[in-house]
C-alpha cells in the first residue's frame, strides 16, 4: 500500500513539473527575459517589461505586475522589473512596479511580502480615491544577499542594502544601509554588523 501511495505521489509531482516546463515554452516568448521555470500559478501582469535570470524560485499565488496604463490614460507609465540569479520570492506576494525595480542575485523574500513604488493620488476629496490618478515613486533595489521577512512593506523609492534583513511585518519607505536588520513601523535600523568586532551589535537607530 505504501509503495503504491508512493508511486501515485511521484507520478503526482512529475505532471505538476512536465505541466510547468510545458506553460514555461508557451509563455517564454512573452517575457522581456526569463532563463528559469516559474510555477504555473505565478500571476504576472505585462511580463513583456520583466526579465528573470538563472536558478529563481517564484512560489504560488504570486502577483507580480508592471503596471503600464493609470485608466484611462494609456501607457502612463514606463516600468521595468529584473529580477536576477538565485532569487526566492515566496507565496502570496505582491510585487507592483510603475517605475523600476531591481531585485540582485540570491535574495531571500519570504511570503506575504508587498513591493510597490506606486501609490494612489487621494487630493481630491470628491472623487473616490480608486478613481484618482496613481504615481509612482521608485525606483526600487534590493541588492544581493539580503532577506525580506514575512508580511514585510517596501514602499516608494527605496534601496535595500547587501545582505540586510527586513523583520517581518516591517513597513520600510526609507533606504537600508548595508549589513543591517530593521524591524517596526515605520522601520528603524535595530542591528548592525561590526566589522572590527566580527559580530551583529544591537543598536536603535532611525533611517535616514
């Protein structure tokens, strides 16, 4: 009984791969670049404006979007996404770009994450903020190496520093240094890396 279980769920695993190589060949053609196999339930929006390096784990239920077009003005905006080398972007993801974004080689974005260098207009109090103008802010870079922990909100023109962490639930509007964990809202610099002293030192700093 074991075995035939077994042999149910390797054959289970195999459709689910040969069926995202197969959506990975009809798909490829409409990416600015893309160079690995993405899961089928990864939801992309305008991927003629996203390029997708080598050995990039993008899990399920997904959103990544270039938003062109603020209705009803048509091509409002001129974004690009790269997404590089090594990268693993986990489920539930949002990921909307007007500007730019760049996300370096092997960084680590677990789930339930938001990115967006976009916000909507709300200065005219008589008119429903969903029907005002967006604009963007970015661009965005999270440079490599660095981890973004679950639920975190990166927002507007913000750069994420080499092998920074971002603790979960971090709302983060302001640029992280190098080699540093932040944490809370608004986000503020709660560890740093000593070179001299080869170790994390605790500290309580605001962004600047």
């Amino acid at each position: 009984m074991k075995i035939k279980y077994l042999s149910f769920g390797i054959k289970y695993l195999q459709a689910r791969i040969n069926a995202d190589r197969f959506h990975h060949i009809i798909y490829k053609s409409k990416f600015r670049k893309i160079e690995s196999i993405i899961s089928r339930k990864v939801d992309f929006k305008n991927p003629q404006r996203i390029s997708i390096g080598k050995n990039v784990n993008i899990q399920s239920y997904t959103w990544i979007a270039a938003m062109i077009n603020d209705l009803p003005v048509i091509k409002a905006f001129d974004p690009w996404i790269e997404i590089q080398d090594g990268v693993t972007i986990g489920r539930f993801c949002q990921i909307t770009i007007s500007n730019g974004l760049v996300i370096e080689s092997d960084v680590l974005i677990t789930e339930g994450v938001l990115i967006t260098d976009t916000i909507h207009g709300y200065e005219d109090v008589g008119t429903p903020i969903l029907r005002q103008r967006m604009f963007n802010r970015g661009p965005i870079r999270i440079k490599q190496g660095a981890w973004i922990g679950n639920g975190a909100r990166i927002v507007g023109s913000v750069t994420i520093g080499k092998n920074s962490i971002v603790g979960a639930n971090a709302y983060v509007d302001k640029d992280v240094p190098d080699y540093c964990m932040v944490g809370g809202i608004p986000a503020r610099i709660l560890k740093r890396y000593d070179d001299k002293a080869g170790k994390w030192v605790k500290c309580r700093e605001n962004l600047a």
